[in-house]
C-alpha cells in the first residue's frame, strides 16, 4: 500500500469555490497555484482541505501533475485551468521566480464534508501541517466513503 497515494492539500475557501463555479460550469481540468517548489510531487488524489473558518475537507480530485517553471511561461501554458484571474496570479507571484500548477481532474464535492476535529482524531495529531500532507489508499477510501 502507497504511503503517497494521496495528498491533502490547505485551500482558501475563496479558490475552492471558484474551482465549484468553474467545475460546475463544465470545465474538467483545473490548475492550483502555489508560489516555487509546493506539493504533492506524485499521488493518485489531491483532497482539499479549506482552512479556517470553514476548516473541513469539502472535495477531493484525481491528481494529473505538478508541473514547476518560470512564473511567466507557467501561466501562458496553464493559466487557463487556473481558477485565478491574471491579475489576482501577478499579485500572488509577485517578485517569485519559480511556480508550481497543481493540474487536477473530475472534481467531486463532498455531500458531507469532515470537519477539522475528525481528521485530527482519524490522523492521531493536534495539528495539521500547514502545506499539507500525504495520505495512504486506506485512509483516501475511508475519508471517500465519509463523504459521500
């Protein structure tokens, strides 16, 4: 059993909801941008953890790549499955040199996302790591199965 099968990555909840809109309008793939080197490397999911105040995991997604470049050539490559507009990515990537496109596909919605306290409980930690984290399949199929 992969101890990477999954990552569980922290989100505004402004972006996650723009990923909704986006993928409820019919868009498939989706990009996540993060300033250099960010995470998840490899994977099979990406579940979103939207941090405080909301502080659950709404949704999860099946993880496509992590593709890293130059902040300028990243965006005319996959800025377009960025939820982002162009000013809000110069803004965030102002003064970076590197970026990191977290490409993602078939988004679902959690009809019953996990609060903060039951991934502590099911993790066994007091805190979670602020750039997230990766999971095994038995915990990725338990935490699907929660939320559905």
């Amino acid at each position: 059993m992969s101890e990477r099968y999954a990552f569980v990555i922290m989100i505004k909840e402004k972006w996650w909801n723009k990923f909704l809109r986006l993928n409820k309008s019919g868009k498939t793939n989706h990009s996540y941008v993060q300033r250099g080197f960010g995470p998840p490397k490899d994977g099979k999911l990406i579940f979103f953890y939207v941090v405080k105040p909301v502080g659950e995991i709404q949704g999860y997604a099946e993880f496509k790549e992590r593709v890293v470049g130059v902040t300028e050539a990243m965006w005319k490559e996959y800025g377009s499955e960025s939820c982002a507009s162009q000013d809000q990515y110069d803004d965030l990537l102002r003064g970076v040199g590197k970026v990191s496109f977290i490409r993602f596909t078939n988004l679902h919605e959690a009809s019953k996302p996990i609060r903060l306290r039951d991934i502590l409980a099911f993790l066994g930690v007091k805190r979670l790591p602020r750039r997230g984290f990766y999971i095994n399949k038995e915990l990725a199929d338990t935490l699907i199965k929660l939320m559905e």
